[in-house]
C-alpha cells in the first residue's frame, strides 16, 4: 500500500520569503509519479507540478520546484518568492504505475499555507 | 480550453435521500476519477473509469454508492439512502490517458441534515 506523510498541517510565511512543504512517501514499487496541488478555499485542486520516479532532474514550473531525493523517499515543494494567492492548502500525492489499469492518486493531509504580508 | 466542470456545486440533503452529482470531464479525457474529500482531510479515491468501463470500484465506501458513464463521457455518481457520514466534497478528475496527469473539477459540497 502507498501512504504519503505531511507533517506540517500549518505554515505562515512572510510574503516574498521562500518556503519548503514537505512530504514523505512509501511504496514498495519502483515506477511512480509525485505530484503537488494547491486547493484555494474555493475548493478546486490545481495541479502544480509532477515528479517522475525514474526523473533525473528535479522538476521546476516557474516558482515552482520539487526536491526529489530519492533514497529519503521525500519530494519536497519548494516556492520562490511567495504571494499573497500562496495561500492555500497544498497536498501531495503519489500515483503508482499498476497493470490493474488504475492510476489513482493517494493523497496526504495537507498543508495549510499562509502568506503574510 | 474548459477544465473539469461538476454540478450542483452545493448540494443539501435530508438524511434518506437519494442524490445524483455530475461531472463533466474536459473534452477527449478517456480517464476519469472520483475523490470524496471529509473536512481536513485528502481527498480519498472512490472509482476509476476508462472510458464507459468502470475498472475500479474499490473505494466505494458501500453499495449505497453507484457510478457510471454510459456513454464514456459525462459521469454521474449516484448515492441511496444518504447519510450523515456522507456529507464530504466530492471531487471529479480526468486525465487524457491513463497515466496523465489528472486535472480536477472544482467539486460538490454534499451536507447531509
């Protein structure tokens, strides 16, 4: 079974400041993808951006970076230069490559981000 | 182009109700999802379609709980008997193949009285 850990339920970060959310994960298989979303309190998940296990180079999108490290099994957000619109909640998740032909995603619980100006 | 769309963004029910929630997947998406997502917490899978075949059903918490799309487009999950332990966002994703990225829709509120 895959489980993903956010041990953060709450951040506060000074507007412009640089922040890292972290997440931890578990699984037993080698091909997987970790993803980062952003939920606004309109509720709608954003996707961010995606992490391929088999990546050699930490992915970027825009202010965007994961901190992938493999052998922690971590896969860290980093945002540059944070804003007020950061603020939001922030999950990560962990889709495992299956031949049942389901990708779902598993999620963790959250991050809870905000931005002070 | 148009993301995910759901309907009813909100919905109220008394508990015994049955209830019907929709989503719109982006065009072409074969891959679609449904999340329940309880307050403070990650959203949790529920069922998986590939175009009209439901290939997992596995996290429909009971059989009060049914979804399909018949015609491999548009989805609708359909909950019996609601009750209070049902009262959750329900979220709708899809992805263009199997192993995309999935994009979400802005999800139905369900409050159960």
């Amino acid at each position: 079974a895959q489980k993903i850990t956010q041990t953060q339920p709450g951040m506060f970060v000074q507007e412009k400041e640089a922040v890292t959310l972290d997440c931890t994960y578990d699984t037993s298989d080698q091909s997987y993808g970790l993803f980062w979303y952003k939920q606004p309190s309109s509720g709608e998940m954003i996707f961010l951006i995606y992490q391929g296990s088999y990546d050699e180079q930490n992915a970027t999108e825009g202010r965007y970076s994961l901190n992938f490290q493999k052998a922690r099994k971590s896969a860290n957000l980093v945002i540059s230069a944070s804003q007020l619109g950061d603020s939001a909640m922030y999950f990560c998740a962990m889709r495992v490559h299956s031949n049942f032909g389901n990708e779902k995603l598993t999620f963790g619980t959250g991050t809870r981000l905000t931005i002070i100006p | 182009g148009a993301g995910v769309s759901q309907s009813p963004r909100y919905k109220v029910a008394k508990r015994g109700q049955d209830v019907a929630l929709r989503c719109d997947p982006i065009s072409g998406h074969v891959s679609l999802f449904w999340y329940q997502q309880a307050l403070g917490q990650g959203p949790e899978f529920l069922t998986y379609f590939q175009n009209e075949a439901q290939l997992d059903k596995s996290g429909l918490p009971s059989d009060r709980f049914f979804a399909e799309r018949p015609e491999g487009s548009v989805s609708t999950l359909k909950i019996q008997r609601t009750q209070q332990e049902d009262s959750a966002v329900y979220l709708c994703a899809s992805s263009l193949r199997l192993a995309d990225t999935q994009y979400f829709g802005p999800g139905t509120r369900l409050t159960v009285l």
